[in-house]
C-alpha cells in the first residue's frame, strides 16, 4: 500500500523539497488501526482496535481477532495477530 509517509518519532508528515515524500505506508496503518480508539477517525466511527486499554489487562483472542479484521478493513491482510506473554502485540 502507497500512501503519505509519516516520521515515526514526531509524527508529522515527511516531507521533501519537491513536496510530501509517498512510500510504502503498510505499517503505518496496521500502527493507527490498532492504536486508535473507537470514534477517534470520524468517517469511520468503529475503526480503533483501541491497543492502549490492552497495556495492563490480560489480551483475549477476541481481541486479536477484532485487531485483524479492522486492518483487513483499512486494506491491509495481516495472517496473525496475537499478545505474547509480556503484553507486546506481534503482527505477522
């Protein structure tokens, strides 16, 4: 997926001399899909797989279930999502 590139650190737009810098911006949405909160992107209310509330709860399946079909929505396919035992999310 092409799209606007984002700085990792600051979150701003990359950009060039000639203009905005475009590239491969796959990790940047399955990032945003699984980051937001419900309601936090207006034109689609029910995007959010809301990470953040996982950080000090226990990770059900349910959730990585949710998780990868709400990037599959945002056009990218993910085979697995999952919680490992120190609460980190890997993305395969």
């Amino acid at each position: 997926m092409r799209g606007i590139m984002v700085d990792v650190s600051t979150g701003d737009l990359l950009t060039s001399k000639d203009g905005l810098v475009m590239g491969e911006t796959s990790q940047q949405v399955i990032e945003h899909a699984l980051r937001a909160f419900r309601g936090e992107y207006r034109e689609h209310p029910l995007l959010g797989a809301e990470a953040d509330k996982q950080q000090f709860g226990v990770g059900s399946r349910l959730w990585c279930s949710l998780a990868k079909r709400m990037c599959k929505a945002c056009g990218v396919t993910l085979k697995q999502v999952s919680i490992e035992e120190n609460n980190t999310i890997v993305v395969r």
